[in-house]
C-alpha cells in the first residue's frame, strides 16, 4: 500500500472507533507478542476493540503512526482519539486496576461469542 492509503485508514480508523489497536496480526491470530498482550488485556475491558493488522503494510503503518503518537512501534492503542500506549504500558495500567477506565469500560458494546453453540442445550 502507498502512504496516502495507510495514512488514511489510520486516521480512519482512530477518528471512528473510541477504542483501536493497530497491531501485527489480527485479535485471532497475533503475529508477535507484544501484540498479543496487547489484545489479550484489552479484550478483558472492550471485547468490541477495533484492529487494523499494521503487518499489511507495516513500513508505511509506522510512519502513519509515528505522526499520531511520536512512536513507530507496534502495538498501538487509542481511546477516543487519543494515544494510550502499546502492551508495556497497558500492562502497567493494568497491575494499577486503572486499564477499565482508561479502555472506557462502560461504554463496552456486547459482542457475541461466536464460539458458543445457542441450539445446543446443557444437560446440567
């Protein structure tokens, strides 16, 4: 992809959803670690997180997202438009029970577990 492309999907993407996580690889299939605990610690608080697989692109996805956050690397994740950090700082948030208000827990739209079987019934 060109810059003017990614560019675009990023400002999209952080202009349209309160919370977005560019990372490498998609919340199914992370493609590093860091971008894994990145998904794992937000989907606690907003199951409905937005991702953009930066690995599509990833030399223009670094320069898209330097000139919204001063950084390059990835994972990134925003909240209503705004730079929160990659995985360090959203475990931080974490051990300090701050990472629900910062992803806006309440403010989560429910999202169904695609994995659960509704005809099935429980014996039990």
């Amino acid at each position: 992809m060109d810059q003017e492309a990614v560019d675009e999907i990023v400002d999209t993407a952080i202009e349209n959803n309160e919370v977005v996580l560019f990372m490498k690889g998609d919340e199914r299939m992370p493609q590093c670690g860091f971008s894994e605990r990145a998904i794992g610690l937000i989907s606690q608080y907003r199951p409905d997180v937005h991702t953009v697989d930066a690995l599509q692109s990833l030399d223009e996805f670094r320069v898209a997202l330097e000139e919204h956050s001063g950084w390059e690397t990835i994972p990134q994740t925003y909240v209503d438009g705004e730079f929160v950090g990659g995985s360090d700082i959203l475990a931080e948030l974490e051990e300090r029970d701050e990472l629900g208000d910062e992803l806006k827990e309440e403010n989560a739209d429910a999202v169904e577990d695609e994995s659960v079987d509704d005809e099935i019934q429980s014996p039990f």
